[in-house]
C-alpha cells in the first residue's frame, strides 16, 4: 500500500531570525554546515537510488525493487510467446486482481502471450491475490511484482517484449474506501495510468490499449438504461472522478499521440476468485458465520439495484475490445494518423435488488441471512446502475449470457471450496 503522501508543511511561517536574532546569527555557520552535510547525504542516498538498474518509485514496497537481469528476461520472453492459434502478445496491469486474473487465462487458453503486473497491495486479502498469480503461473504466466508508475520497469518490459495490447486493469477499486485513503486512488488510477501511457506512447511499436473504465461515471445520472452518451460529469465518489479522469487522459493521449484507446465501463462484477470487498462476497461470509449483514435502501424503503455483471460475460467483453481494436498509428511518441478512440458499457442490462441478492444467497447456502436494513449512506454508492449495452453489441457482438442464479451458483460452490472451514449448518 503506497503510504499517504503529507502535504508539506506551510513554509516562511516560523520566523525565528525575527524573535532570536542574536542567537540565531552566532549559530548560523554551524547551522549552515549541518544543513550541507544532511543535504548532501541526502543527495547521495538519492543518486544511489535513481543509479541503481532496478530502482522504482519511493512510493513502492521493497520487494518490487527485484526484476531484471537475464534469467528475469527469459522468462519475460518465454511468457510472452505466442502458442497454437495465438495472436496478441498482451501486457496484462492488475494481474493478480479479480478481473486481471479471469483475462489473463482466457487469453493464454486462446493462445496469446501473456506477461501480468501487480503490486499486491493489501487494499484485501494478499493471500487471494498471490493464491490468484500461483494459478496463473500454473499456465505459465509471469506475473512481476511491480508498481505501474515504476516507468523504468515498464519501459524495461517494452524493450523486452514488442506488446501488440495493453490490457489495463490495475487500479485502486472501491467505492467508500476512496474516504479512507484518497490518494490510493490519485496513485493508481491517475498518476500510474498517465505513467503507462507515457511509456505507450514512447513505444515502437505502439501497442493498442484497452482499459477498464466504470459505470461509476454515470454517477448521479438518473436516465435508465444507462448509455455512453449520457452524461458522467457528475461523479458521486473520488473513485469515480478519477475513472471519469481516465476518460479524458484517454482522449488526450489519443489526440497527442495517436495511442489507440478503448475503455470499458464495468457494471458489478461478481464471481469465482472475486473481491472481498464486495457486498455479494462480505454477504456470503457473514451469512455463514451468524454475522449481521446491513442492506441499504434509498428513501420510502426503495430497492437499491445493481447490474450485476457475471465474470465470464465480461471477459468475452475484454477479448472482443482486443478482438476489434485498430493499432496505434503513432511511433516513437509521434502521431502519424488519427487513432480509435472508444467507450463502451459492459453490463448484464437487468438489474436486480440487493434484497434478491440476498434470498438468492440464503437459497444457496442453506442458511437464513441475519438483515438489518439501513438507509443508504451519502458515501459515494448510487441508487440503482442498468447498462445499455447497445454498442458493445454491435462492435463485438458482446452478448452477456449469465443471469445472477447461475453466476451467484458458481460463485459459492468456489467460496466454499477456497475457504472450506466457513462452511455452516444448514438453517434453512
Ligand atoms: N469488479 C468490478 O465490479 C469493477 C467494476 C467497475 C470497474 N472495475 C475496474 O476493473 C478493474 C479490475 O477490477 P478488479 O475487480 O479486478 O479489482 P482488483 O482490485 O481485484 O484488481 C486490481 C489489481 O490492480 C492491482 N493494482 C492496484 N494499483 C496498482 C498499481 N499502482 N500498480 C500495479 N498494480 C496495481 C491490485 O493489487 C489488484 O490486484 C479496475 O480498474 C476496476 O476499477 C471493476
């Protein structure tokens, strides 16, 4: 987890010269050659850092300070090589993550080469997100621990591995948790995300980048379906401002540097190796352990809805965007041409009240759910989401095909796999 980054401390405000003047006249040659020594220790320290050939941002955990060197590149080459019926040689950001996982192996299993990145933060469980790159490594994808702002890393992996795609899905999730920890948010989903694109656009050849977005964008828009033309200047959480900031960093770069864009506005997806922070997965856990689960509903007892979106359906969503990306027409950080730039809804176009989410789980597991319904907190979660899924339809044929039953069905037959102590008597 980056630290928080403290606002300096206001200068020029403590005038001591003003109240000590004597004192602080005799001092000032000492002062003065203390001053030097530590700015000087600091600048070696600094310059030892910046040398060494695998250094990374101060904002990073030690461990990712280890990557390079021949063994390191060959096994960077060899995950990256295509196999039978391969295309792409896709850098996958956010590997470890819930979505990052499920696209990596869907792409391996197709055949292209995949390498991962991830930081393994601890904004969940790090078990899940090391248990989720031991799975994929089992299908020969390296994933390199790695911070997407370190530009030495990936400007090193681009050297390495000529990437045709950039599938880009490391970020700082999570609604509420943008109040606990905003400037996780600015780390990943600006500064890093502008990080990988410099470097993009700096690559020859260019790679095609596509990008997970959020339906959080539409924020307090309230007409349904929700479509790309409809308005996300009205973000209701950080979390959203900086996925709608992505947008127009997107564009930016598209404009400047002829990078090909696509970004994907994900609506709640859930299953298998999915996220704890994320109401079906806390839901699941506290229904088995007697805990009380707290519902939200909006004003005169309203639903609150969501569309959820199963697993698999976006990932044919992910492939069909690489599918039908155009390249990017610039090289060597120089535009050559107009590039795609492109926006589309991932959803599953039927929203369901959480109220149902939760009788689908107490079916599920056999045990009856301890609710306690509170009215919806003004922390940056909305009403209600509902895709338009019209022009992903029409682009990639992206056709969801998993109704929550089912999906939820898949979900807890792995929960109870993965944590199989949970499991409870049935009290249904
Ligand atoms: N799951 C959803 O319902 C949903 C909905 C809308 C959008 N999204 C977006 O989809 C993408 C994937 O989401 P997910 O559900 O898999 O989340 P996730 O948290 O499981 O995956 C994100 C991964 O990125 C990694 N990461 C974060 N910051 C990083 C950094 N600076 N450098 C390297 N790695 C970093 C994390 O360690 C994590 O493993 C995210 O961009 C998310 O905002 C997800």
């Amino acid at each position: 987890m980056p630290p928080q980054l403290n606002p300096p401390s206001t200068p020029g405000k403590l005038k001591t010269d003003k109240y000590y003047p004597s004192y602080s006249h005799r001092l000032r040659p000492h002062r003065i050659t203390l001053f030097s020594t530590l700015l000087l220790a600091l600048i070696v320290v600094f310059f030892y850092l910046s040398y060494s050939p695998s250094s990374s941002s101060s904002l990073l955990p030690r461990r990712s300070l280890i990557w390079g060197g021949p063994k390191w590149e060959s096994r960077v080459r060899s995950s990256a090589k295509l196999r039978t019926g391969g295309r792409f040689t896709v850098l996958v950001t956010g590997a470890a993550g819930f979505v990052g996982t499920h696209v990596s192996l869907a792409l391996r299993r197709r055949g292209d080469g995949v390498i991962g990145i991830d930081n393994f933060n601890d904004y969940y469980d790090t078990k899940l997100k090391r248990d989720r790159k031991h799975l994929l490594e089992k299908s020969g994808i390296f994933v390199i621990e790695g911070d997407i702002n370190n530009k030495e890393l990936l400007e090193k992996l681009f050297d390495v591995v000529p990437f045709t795609h950039v599938m880009h899905l490391a970020a700082q999730a999570g609604v509420r948790y943008a109040m606990k920890n905003p400037a996780s948010y600015v780390h990943s989903n600006i500064a890093g995300f502008v990080n990988l694109l410099e470097v993009c656009k700096s690559a020859n050849p260019q790679p095609a980048i596509v990008w997970a977005s959020s339906s959080s964008v539409y924020g307090l828009n309230s007409k349904v379906p929700f479509s790309e033309k409809d308005r996300t200047d009205r973000p209701a959480s950080l979390y959203a401002a900086t996925k709608k900031a992505g947008e127009e960093i997107a564009h930016t770069y598209n404009h400047i540097y002829g990078l090909s864009l696509t970004g994907l506005r994900f609506f709640t997806v859930y299953g298998p190796w999915g996220r704890p922070d994320m109401a079906y997965f806390f839901f699941t856990k506290d229904i088995l352990s007697g805990k009380q689960i707290k519902i939200f509903e909006g004003l005169n007892h309203s639903s609150v809805a969501r569309d959820f979106t199963y697993i698999d359906d976006i990932v044919q969503g992910c492939l069909g965007a690489l599918d039908t990306a155009k390249k990017s027409t610039g090289s060597g950080g120089k535009k050559r041409g107009p590039a795609q730039l492109r926006v589309f809804n991932l959803g599953n176009t039927s929203p369901v009240p959480v109220t149902r989410l939760v009788s689908i789980l107490e079916k599920l597991l056999k045990v009856k759910a301890n609710k306690k319904m509170m009215p919806i907190p003004r922390n940056g979660d909305v009403m209600f989401t509902h895709a338009n899924i019209s022009s992903a339809q029409r682009e990639f044929r992206y056709k969801p095909t998993t109704d929550l039953e089912t999906g939820l069905k898949k979900f807890v037959q792995w929960y109870l796999k993965y944590y199989p102590s949970s499991s409870r008597r049935s009290s249904w």
